[in-house]
C-alpha cells in the first residue's frame, strides 16, 4: 500500500489548484453479476456526479478499466500529480471519490495522502501511477 513517506517531492501541477478528474467504469456490474441497467457502474457515477455538484472536480465515464475483478472501478486522475486506480467500491462511493480527487487538488506531493483518506480508497487501492513529469530515473 502507498502508506508511506513521499518518495517524490517535487510540487505536482494539482496544487495550483486546478480541477481533478473522477473517471467511474459504467460497466462493472452489482454482485449478482446482472446485465440489467443501470448497471452498478453506472449508478455510481450518478452518485459521484451528485457529491461532485458545484465542486471543480470532473466525473467522466468509461466502459471498462480493466480492473473487473475488483468490481467496482473508478480511477482518479489530475494534472501533473499522480493517476489512482480503485476497485471494491459500492454505488454509494461517490462522496469518498469526490473526497478522494479534491485531496489530490490540495497536496503538494501530488499524491492523495493516506491521513483522511476514505476508507473505500484505502481499501480499494488498486495502483498508483506516476505522471512522467515526476520520474526521476532518468533526465
Ligand atoms: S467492467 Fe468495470 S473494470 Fe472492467
């Protein structure tokens, strides 16, 4: 798990506050496994839209982010700061996600901190990625 001290220090392009993107996988089904739409997916990205509401934070949708095992999907992603995959979440997590994106907004590490993380996106955490800019192993 990423609960860790910052490996990179250099200020991600998230701190100057620009707005974060949720993006929700519509076609990860409930635990039944059902076809019928709305599907799981799709009901949480209704309900990341909601907590979402008036905030700078994007909700966007996408048919699969290959992390179907782990059901419920979403990632979050913002400029400069470090891409989130996330999986066993519930069509209730909008809040958590939208929680989830306006921490990266606000760290100056670009990385969503482990203190007053949600619960699903500690739980849930499926990878993080490092945007390019930060990569420090070769100039
Ligand atoms: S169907 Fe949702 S991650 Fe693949």
């Amino acid at each position: 798990m990423d609960s860790g001290p910052p490996t990179q220090t250099e200020p991600a392009a998230s701190a100057t506050g620009a707005g974060t993107t949720i993006i929700v996988c519509i076609s990860c089904r409930d635990a039944t496994g059902s076809d019928a739409h709305p599907r799981a997916g799709e009901k949480l990205a209704e309900d990341a839209r909601r907590a979402a509401a008036g905030l700078p934070v994007e909700v966007r949708t996408a048919e699969c982010l290959g992390n179907c095992k782990r059901r419920l999907s979403a990632s979050i992603l913002s400029e400069g700061a470090w891409s989130y995959v996330f999986g066993d979440l519930t069509e209730d997590c909008g809040a958590d996600l939208v929680a989830g994106a306006s921490l990266l907004a606000d760290a100056d590490d670009g990385k969503i901190p482990w203190r007053g993380r949600p619960d699903s996106l500690k739980r849930g955490l499926v990878a993080r990625i490092p945007p390019l800019t930060l990569l420090k192993d070769r100039s």
